[in-house]
C-alpha cells in the first residue's frame, strides 16, 4: 500500500533515465564550473602533505553528499508546486473576482 502519493509519484519519475545524462554534455556552465573546481582540488591537493590526501577527499564527498540533497529538496519542491499548478488549474471556475 501507498502512503504517501507525492513520494510515490516523485520516486515514480525519478526512475527515468537521468542517471546515465552528463551534464557536462547538457550545460555549459556546469561544464565550466566542473573543470575550476577540478583545477582547484587538484591544486590544492598538490600543495597538502600526502597524509592530507584522504581528508582532502572525504571533504569533497561529503560536499557531493550536500548538493546531491540540496538538488533533491529543490527537485521534489518543483514537483510540489507542478502538481500543486495543475490542480488548480483543473479545479478553476470562470467568475467574477
């Protein structure tokens, strides 16, 4: 059984094949800013001592792991206000305001 008809819906549309589309290929500007930031942690990582190299790194997931929840939230929001739009629209009645 279903309990919550958002999550189902969002999990539902989630499954597409978004996965597998690089966005390096999709934007341009995500694109730009991936190369910086690769050029940055790589000359960052070349001026710590080698035993820094595991924190330098664990630092980096653990800012994936932020923006993969930040996408998220944003993502469902989205959603939220799409269907949120659509039933408004399939309940509006011409009048006078």
């Amino acid at each position: 059984m279903v309990k919550n008809m958002f999550d189902f819906l969002v999990t539902a549309i989630e499954t597409e094949n978004w996965e597998h589309v690089s966005l390096e290929n999709v934007s341009s500007d995500y694109y730009h800013a991936s190369q910086k930031a690769e050029n940055y942690y790589e000359k960052i990582k070349e001026i710590l001592p080698p035993e820094m190299h595991e924190t330098l790194l664990r630092l980096d997931d653990e800012r994936n792991q932020m923006e993969n929840a930040v996408t998220d939230v944003y993502y469902r929001q989205g959603f939220s206000d799409a269907l949120r739009l659509i039933l408004q629209a399939m309940l509006w009645e011409p009048g006078r305001g």
